[in-house]
C-alpha cells in the first residue's frame, strides 16, 4: 500500500514513549497514528486561536 506520507526519526524521553503507547493501546491505534491524531488536534487547536495556517505548495 503507497502512502504520500513523509517518514521521520522522533526521538522521546522513555517516560513520554510510555504514556503515548498507553494512549495508543486504549485508543487501538498504533503508536505512530496516536502521535499523528495528537499532530492533528494540536494544529486544530492553533488555528481556532491563530488562524489557518498557509502552506506554499
């Protein structure tokens, strides 16, 4: 399966890691989805406060 997704290295204390697997699992997502949903509601977050943010493609 292709996917437009970029890959990364994220490096997190062990502490952080811990906790974030803890959500994934109750969340049945996989570490690597729960880190992107919590991506995404941050943005979400930020743009009702700040505004949209403009990508130049």
């Amino acid at each position: 399966m292709a996917t437009s997704k970029r890959v990364f290295t994220l490096r997190l204390e062990e502490n952080n890691f811990e906790k974030i697997k803890f959500i994934a699992d109750k969340n049945k997502r996989s570490i690597a989805m729960q880190i992107e949903y919590l991506i995404e509601k941050h943005i979400e977050e930020y743009e009702k406060t700040k505004g949209v943010i403009q990508i130049n493609d």
